[in-house]
C-alpha cells in the first residue's frame, strides 16, 4: 500500500545512503523492515508487561526495591 509520511532531510539522507551499501534504489523496503522491528518490539513489550503483572505482589517491597536498584545500575552498563 502506497502511503505518504513525512521525514527530515537528514533522515532521508541517512535512508538513501543505507539504501545504497545495499544496492537499492530506494528506501522503501528499509523502512518496512523499521517496522516491522519496530511493531515487533512493542508486541514482545506488552507481552512481557502481561507475565511481570501475574507475578506483582510476589516480592516484599525491600526485595523489589533491591531488584529494582540492581536493574538500573544493570541499564548503566549497556552499551548505547
């Protein structure tokens, strides 16, 4: 389906380019291939969120506190 969408220059450019180390001659597919990543992600997201919920209540507040803690000092390492 045929559709328009606006984007920035810059993104364009950067499409254009990707588009080209692989030999195409537009962007199109670059982008399907963004979302299908993208709606992948956010359906694995809610899913995840479903499982955590069945467990609330599972840890004292000092456990979840700790686990928490450790979670976000865990994110400070990840390579961005």
């Amino acid at each position: 389906m045929r559709t328009t969408i606006e984007i920035t220059n810059e993104h364009r450019a950067k499409l254009l380019e990707i588009a080209a180390l692989r030999g195409a001659k537009g962007f199109s597919g670059i982008v399907t291939e963004a979302i299908e990543l993208y709606l992948a992600q956010n359906t694995n997201e809610a899913g995840r969120r479903r499982v955590a919920n069945k467990y609330r209540g599972w840890l004292t507040e000092k456990e979840a506190s700790e686990l928490k803690r450790h979670v976000e000092e865990t994110r400070k390492s990840w390579r961005t």
